[in-house]
C-alpha cells in the first residue's frame, strides 16, 4: 500500500493527473507558482522523489526530463481506501461510518460504481417466474 502523498508531492501529483501527459519540472514549477513561491530545484527534488518512489515514470529529454503519472488519482484513492478500511478490526461497521459520512451524490455515484462492478446482468430486474394453471379458464387447450 502505498503511503499518502505529502502536501507538496499531493500538489505536484494533482497537477501531472490532470494533465494528464508528460510534463517537465518548469511546467510544474510554473503552475505551481501561481499559488505559492516554491523554487525549481524544490519541484525537481519532489518529482526525483516521486519517481523513486514509483508514482511517475521519467524520459530523458535534453538534459531534462518528462514525468509521467504510473497510475490515476482514482488508483490512488481507491488504495487509500483500501488500505484504511484493511486497519479496521470491524470492515462493516467501517463501512457503515464510511457510507453516513458521504453526501447524496457520492452515494450515487457508489451504486453506479456498484452495478458497473457486478456487470450488465445486474441491471435488469429479475423476472417473476411465470405461473402454469392449467385448469385456467383461458388456456389454450380447451376449445
């Protein structure tokens, strides 16, 4: 499992999910500057560490590189999740907790996640088994 993201290596991710491409240190400085005064070599040094830890994959380009993102942010949470509902000595009560504190439209956005887990057939009602009278006024065998 992978540990949670620092606050600076959260907003360096944020933005190499976004984009969503490679990306150099210079794009990340210059995004990330618009919120805060940060320095390249400071960029360069979270990028170095994410790749070392296996959240980006880097290529050479001149004598820099291009960082890209090894999984999604979806990926990221999922195992975040994972990880804490794991800690529980409870898993259903974490669940319940879990499920009261979401909003309607995560709740939603859950039972889509659901059906699309469990797969087409899951999505039609199941059909009532149908009844054979034969001694039924309207069969079709008495004429």
């Amino acid at each position: 499992m992978p540990r949670p993201l620092g606050e600076l290596e959260d907003a360096v991710m944020t933005r190499v999910w976004k984009w969503n491409r490679p990306v150099t240190v210079r794009e990340v400085l210059e995004d990330l500057q618009q919120e805060r005064s940060i320095a390249y070599t400071t960029v360069m040094t979270v990028l170095d560490n994410l790749h070392q830890k296996g959240w980006v994959r880097r290529e050479a380009e001149g004598r820099a590189y291009r960082y890209e993102a090894v999984s999604t942010r979806a990926a990221y949470a999922a195992a975040l999740m994972n990880d804490a509902w794991s800690q529980s000595d409870n898993a259903a009560a974490a669940l319940v907790a879990f499920f009261g504190m979401m909003s309607d439209e995560q709740r939603q956005a859950l039972r889509d996640a659901v059906r699309i887990v469990q797969g087409p057939e899951t999505l039609q009602a199941p059909q009532a088994p149908q009844e054979e009278n034969p001694g039924s006024a309207g069969d079709a065998d008495e004429r």
